[in-house]
C-alpha cells in the first residue's frame, strides 16, 4: 500500500492545487458579496431607526 | 475503421462476414475473427451495434461453450464477450438468455485452460459491474463457490480475477449503501436494492483473503500487481462494506501473527489492521488501536523493510482516521520521533511517513484562517520541519519521495499555529534559496528528462511558497520584493512548461490576497505577462488559472485595477468567444466579469452593452434532458451569470451608471425566473440566484416593485425557506433577500 502522496501524478497535484486555489477565490468572493450584504442590511436597518 | 464507418452507416456487412467467418470449421479463422469482434465491440458505441446484438451474441457464446475444442477460439470468444456486454442489456433481460450466458461463463471458470479461466473471471466481474441486480441467483447457486475456489488457485492470474471479483462486490454494495442513505436523506425509496453479498459471503471469504496477505513477493522494489496487494485491497473495500462485522474475524489473525518470527506474518497482521481502519465504528476501533499503537511505533524499527513500509502506512490511516486514539502526553514523542527516523530510510517508507505527518499537521494544526496561538503539533513543528528540509535537499525523486516531503511541508506550514510562524519564515528563505539555485542551473539542463525532472522540483518549490504566503498571510510584505523578483524572474524565463507558469500565478495569487492594495507596485511588471497567457486558449488549464488571479488582482487592488481593466475586459471577451477555448473556463470567464465590476465600480460602465450581451446568451443555453454532463455545464455556466450579474449590481450600486442598468433588467429577472423554475438546478445555484434578488432590490429599491411582486418571486424564496432540500444558507440569504424585497417594496 502506498500512501495517496506517493501514488499522486504530477498532473493529479497541479489539478489539487488548482482546485485549492479556485475553492480560495470562491470562499473570498463569497466573503466580499456577503459583506456588502450585511452592510445592505444594517444601513437601512440603522436608517429605519433613525 | 468500424469504429469510424459503422456509427455513418458504412461497412454494412461486416458482422455478416465476421459471423460467416466464426461458423467455418477453420480454428485460426474462428479465433482471429472472434478477436475482431471483440475490438469491433470494445470500440464501438453500444447503440450502434444493438440491432445486431442477437446475432453478435449467439456467435460468441458458441465460441465460449464447454462443447468448444479449441481453448484459443474459447478465449477469443470470451475476451469478446466481456466487449459485448454493454450492448446485450436486452438479452440480459431475458431469463432464459442470461441462464444461458451464465452458465457458459461459469463452465469456462473451470477450463483446464488458465487463460481461459482467467478470463472467465474477468468476464463475471465485468458482469457483476454491470448486471449486480440481476446477481442473486447465480451468486448463491454458483458464484460464491467459483470465486472462492478461485482465490485458492495456484495460478495467481486466476486468483488475482477471483479477489478481483469480490472487490468489485464490495464497491457495488458500498455504491448501493449510499444511494440508500442519500435515499433515506431525501425522504424516498432507493432505486436499487443491496443484496449483502459481501456480508453473507464474509465467513467463506476472509480467512482466504488473510491468507492470502502473507503470500507477499519477496522483491520490495517491484511494481508488479500482486495477489497480496490484491487481498488487501479487497479487505480495505470488505471493511467499508461491512462495517464492524469484519473485526471479529480479522483480530484474531492480528493478534496471532503481529509479532510472529516469518516477517511475512507480521507483515500480513500489519496490512489487515491498517486495511480495517476505514469502515468499522471508530468507537468500536478505538480501545484497539489504543492497545496496537506503541506495538506499531516499535515497528517501525522491524528489520525488513517491507514490515517498515506497511507500518508506516497504516501509521497514515491511524492518523488521517482516527486521530482521537493518538493521545498527546502518551504517543505523539514517540510518533513522531518513528515518523521522523522514518525519513531516513528507503523511499516508499519515506512517502508513508511524509504522508503520516501531513495527516498529523491536517487533524491537530488549525484550520487554515483560523487562528490558534498553539497546537498539539507546535513543540514538534521545528524538528520536522528541519528533517523535511534536509531530506528534500536530495537530487532524485524516487518513488515521488521528494514530492512527497515537500508536500507534508507545504501542509505543515498551511496547518501551523502563531508559535510556528518563525519556522515558516525560515522555510520562505530556504524555498527562495532553492529556487534562485533553479534557476541559476537552467543552463544546465541536457536533456528532456532532466527538463521534466527540474520542472518538478520548480512545481514543488513554488507549491510550498504559496501555502507559506497563504499562512503568512500580511507578515509576509517582509520578504514580498524577494518573492516577487524571483518569481517574475521565473516567468520570464522562456524555456520554463506550461506547468511551471501554472505554479508560478498561483503564488502570485497568494501574494495579492496577503498584500492586497500594496500589490500595486508590481501589477504593471505582471499583468503583461498574464496578459500574455490569456492569449494563447489551448493551454486551457493556464488559461483558467490567469483568469482566476485577474480575479484575485481585482479583490487586491480595487478601483486601482481600473487602468488594466480595458486590456483585460478586451482579452476575455475574446476568449469568450474563441472556439479553440476549452469550455469549463467561460464560466469561470463570467464570474471574472462580476469581479472586475465590483472592484472598479462605476468605470465599469463602458463595458455594460458587451457584458450584458454576452450574459444574456450564456443564460440562455439549455441542456438537453438527460445529458447529465451538459445539465453540469449549464449549471457551471449559470453560476458563472449570476456571480456575474452579482459583482455588476453591487459594483454599479450607489453610483449613477446604476441606471444604465435598468433596461437590461426584464433579461436578468427571465433568467432568474428560468433558472429557479429548472429542476435540475443545485442548492448553491438557487442561493446565487436569491442573493442577486436582494441585490437589485437594494440597489433598485423601489423601480423594481412590479418584477418582485412577481408570484414566482415569492414562491421562490419561501421554498428556499422551507424546503429541506436547501442548506442553512441558502435559507439564511433568503431571510436576508426577502428583507431587502419587503424594503423595496414598501
């Protein structure tokens, strides 16, 4: 039995390391959208107080 | 030539002369024709053929009757009834045709032919792969006798297609086991029904596999696929299958053979225990492994090498599986101390060691983001880190062993806490190091394998780089004009592969996220070259890649991206287009739209006519039912709009060109009707599309009222709510956009 590290292609690292990066941008992407959404939220939500 | 002219109608006769050919008395001619008919089956789409299923059959199944003299035209005959299998679905339906084929193969497992033999049982687990629902009967009456005795044969090609046989079992029922439980999840019936062949066959079938395991072959080096190999693979796939019925009957064989004198038992102890880790309860696992571990990390100093290597790997699965039963105060010293003494042996050992401590880093360190000031694993991290560093200052890379290192310490560096944060540095200077000696020997290079060789080490160099820049995050500014010279240095380079450059972006990715605005001083050396690897689409993967950091840079930068923004817009809108393009990176093409507008704001303005339009008809593409690969696609490519359609709302929101939106709007409300209305959108799609909802609404407030008071709106967002097919947030953004809507329309 070899462990999966050994028995990995190099072509089945770079896809590894691909999708890594492309998981990376989503989780930021996702983080700035969601951001500019609660931001949505509390302003109006502070306008309707004021 | 049949595979091209048979599927336009061409070569009409071909299997009429092939099966005149199989009914002459001349042997040669029969064998040779059969062998046709077996590529002619292999090669060509099943539908094609399946007109001429009958006749293809009858002639094959003659050929691989018992009453056959000539075991060469058997053979033949089998060989192409394993290639026709595919296309006899109806045959198979009928009974009275599959008794028939069944029973010719089962004869043909008891030829005194081994290669007829071997092929028989390479034909049933074709059969059992394609026709498990059709299984029961024959399994009882036949099949579990056949492949038991199968596994017993002398000949271990027999014997490797009879464990073979039984690993295929095991994937069908471990496939069946989760359909069942996606099934019950969902609230329905499963499609298919297990019949726990694995589980009624345990007691005949196990103690020929753990006999099986000690009939290892005595050369360590070769590669060769062998009937031992075969019994543990088997045993691991048994334990996912079974689950905690497999235990009672392997620890027993553990116990008795761990610590025998024949390095092949213990050898064989060893394989089972690690072989049962993934499957049985951890619950039940743990008091085991908690009584095995200190017998285990002794073993790592065993005298055969062979012993070593197993030990070490099941080492791995303890510590990827079931890391609770590692005990700080108890085991980790002496662990680590075996893993680490581990990096000085043979390759493979080296691997599985490499392989354990990434498993280590992963379970204790962590997760990445997430801060901690230490870890289980922090007391440890700089002897490892210097037993990495000094194992992969080596030349050659045999069994991946270098690869390997490099990567546990790309994971080590990405799972560390705050008291690391100095190790990590030093592995920063020591890459650089290394890379900057690359790249000084590039003149060096002979020839193509000392080419790929040097790319390799580049690749991993690189790969534990980005990881550091990742977990150094800010802290990395220090040494960020070194990197940057480097790794500009590198892509300037001409002779570098295609791979290298993938690398290469993705570090610099790491650097925009870590730097942020402060990457603004090198955007102008490097958008060039990104520029230069957006423009060639048939090296598609670099492609996606550069596409994926304009992204990043955009996120970086802000509205200082605006000056590359026209170049950039100019080149993705052509690659948009290109033909030559591999299609899975337009999605990632439109999403990149969506970051660009966020970034720059209202300067994205000037290219809304081109981006709307191109939108509008990727939105606009359907997939045809049941091609569940397009149905993806479109999936992809709908994400791709509405991440789109989200960086340009927001982007543009609060700002005047806000309204130049306004008459592409009935569009983007079709399209999210259209997407919420199609059933086979995903969970992640239908949260895109209702936070682009909340987005107009609060970027459009009241302008929109009759677009939301749409009954289809409403209806959307309570099923979102409601449904249990939709996950905690999508029902969170569905909170979040009916506020917004109810705010707009008030």
């Amino acid at each position: 039995h070899r462990s999966p590290l050994a028995s990995r292609s190099r072509a089945e690292t770079q896809e590894k390391r691909r999708l890594e990066a492309l998981e990376l941008q989503k989780r930021q992407r996702s983080i700035t959208v969601s951001k500019a959404r609660q931001l949505a939220l509390g302003t109006a939500a502070e306008e309707e107080e004021e | 030539i049949a595979e091209i002219e048979l599927p336009m109608g061409g070569w009409p006769d071909l299997i009429r002369i092939m099966l005149e050919n199989i009914s002459t008395d001349n042997a040669t001619l029969k064998q040779s024709t059969l062998q046709a008919i077996g590529y002619v089956c292999e090669a060509t789409d099943p539908s094609v053929l399946a007109s001429q299923s009958n006749d293809i059959l009858t002639a094959v199944v003659q050929g691989a009757r018992k009453e056959e003299p000539n075991q060469e035209v058997r053979l033949a005959a089998i060989n192409a009834l394993i290639n026709s299998l595919d296309f006899i679905k109806e045959n198979f339906e009928r009974e009275g045709e599959r008794n028939f084929i069944m029973q010719v193969v089962c004869e043909a497992t008891q030829s005194t032919s081994s290669d007829v033999q071997v092929a028989a049982f390479q034909c049933l687990v074709r059969i059992m792969q394609t026709y498990y629902d059709k299984m029961r009967l024959y399994m009882e009456k036949a099949l579990f006798g056949l492949t038991v005795a199968g596994m017993n044969n002398e000949d271990d090609r027999v014997a490797l297609q009879a464990i073979e046989f039984w690993s295929t079992v095991c994937d069908e029922e471990i496939d069946l086991k989760e359909e069942l439980l996606e099934a019950q999840e969902m609230g329905e019936q499963p499609e298919r029904q297990t019949y726990h062949f694995a589980e009624l066959a345990l007691g005949d079938i196990l103690p020929v596999l753990l006999w099986i395991l000690t009939k290892q072959e005595e050369d360590y080096d070769e590669d060769e696929w062998t009937v031992s190999m075969a019994s543990a693979t088997c045993l691991s796939l048994l334990a996912q299958c079974v689950g905690n019925l497999v235990i009672g009957p392997v620890v027993p064989f553990i116990e008795s053979n761990i610590q025998n004198e024949n390095w092949r038992n213990r050898e064989a102890a060893v394989m089972a225990f690690g072989s049962i880790m993934d499957g049985p309860d951890p619950n039940v696992l743990t008091p085991l492994v908690d009584q095995a571990l200190p017998t285990l990390i002794a073993m790592m100093k065993d005298p055969v090498v062979h012993v070593k290597d197993t030990v070490a790997w099941t080492l791995g699965r303890i510590c990827e599986l079931l890391i609770q039963c590692i005990k700080p105060e108890v085991h980790m010293n002496e662990l680590v101390s075996a893993l680490v003494y581990g990096l000085q042996d043979s390759p493979r050992i080296v691997g599985n060691c490499c392989w354990s401590l990434m498993n280590l880093a992963e379970q204790l360190g962590p997760a990445p983001g997430d801060e901690a000031p230490t870890s289980t694993l922090s007391v440890f991290f700089e002897g490892i880190i210097t037993a990495l560093l000094q194992f992969t200052e080596r030349s050659n890379n045999e069994a991946n062993c270098r690869t390997s290192a490099y990567e546990a310490i790309s994971t080590l560096a990405m799972y560390s806490a705050n008291d690391c944060i100095n190790t990590v540095q030093r592995i920063v200077l020591t890459i650089l190091d290394r890379l900057e000696v690359t790249m000084a020997m590039e003149n060096q290079i002979l020839d193509a394998d000392d080419r790929a060789s040097h790319s390799e080490l580049q690749s991993s160099l690189l790969g534990v780089l980005t990881n550091c820049i990742r977990r150094l995050s800010r802290d990395i500014s220090q040494v960020a004009d070194r990197i940057m010279t480097v790794v500009l240095q590198l892509l300037n380079n001409q002779s570098k592969q295609a791979t290298t450059t993938e690398d290469a972006f993705l570090a610099i990715g790491a650097m925009t996220s870590a730097l942020e605005a402060d990457f603004n001083r090198y955007a102008e050396l490097f958008v060039p070259i990104l520029c230069n690897a957006l423009q060639n689409p048939s090296e598609y993967q670099l492609c996606f890649i550069a596409v994926g950091l304009i992204g990043d840079i955009c996120r970086a930068l802000g509205k200082d991206a605006a000056p590359y923004c026209n170049n950039l817009m100019q080149l993705l809108v052509t690659n948009l287009q290109s033909p030559v393009l591999h299609r899975t990176v337009k999605p990632a093409i439109l999403s990149c739209f969506g970051d660009i507008a966020l970034a720059i704001g209202e300067s994205f303005g000037a290219y809304l006519d081109v981006v709307m339009m191109v939108l509008q008809q990727a939105g606009s593409m359907r997939a045809e039912r049941d091609n569940y690969e397009m149905i993806d696609y479109v999936n992809t490519l709908y994400e791709g709009c509405t991440e789109a359609y989200v960086g340009i709302v927001q982007g543009l929101n609060g700002t005047p060109q806000a309204q130049m939106l306004l008459p592409f709007l009935p569009n983007v409300f079709e399209f999210i009707r259209c997407v919420a209305a199609d059933q086979n959108g995903t969970d992640t799609l239908t949260r895109s599309i209702i936070g682009l909802l909340g987005d107009l609404a609060e970027t459009f407030e009241s302008q929109l009222k009759t677009f939301f008071q749409q009954d289809w709106v409403g209806q959307l967002l309570r099923d979102a709510r409601t449904s249990r097919h939709y996950g905690s947030s999508t029902k969170e953004t569905s909170r979040w956009a009916k506020e917004m809507i109810k705010r707009a329309c008030q």
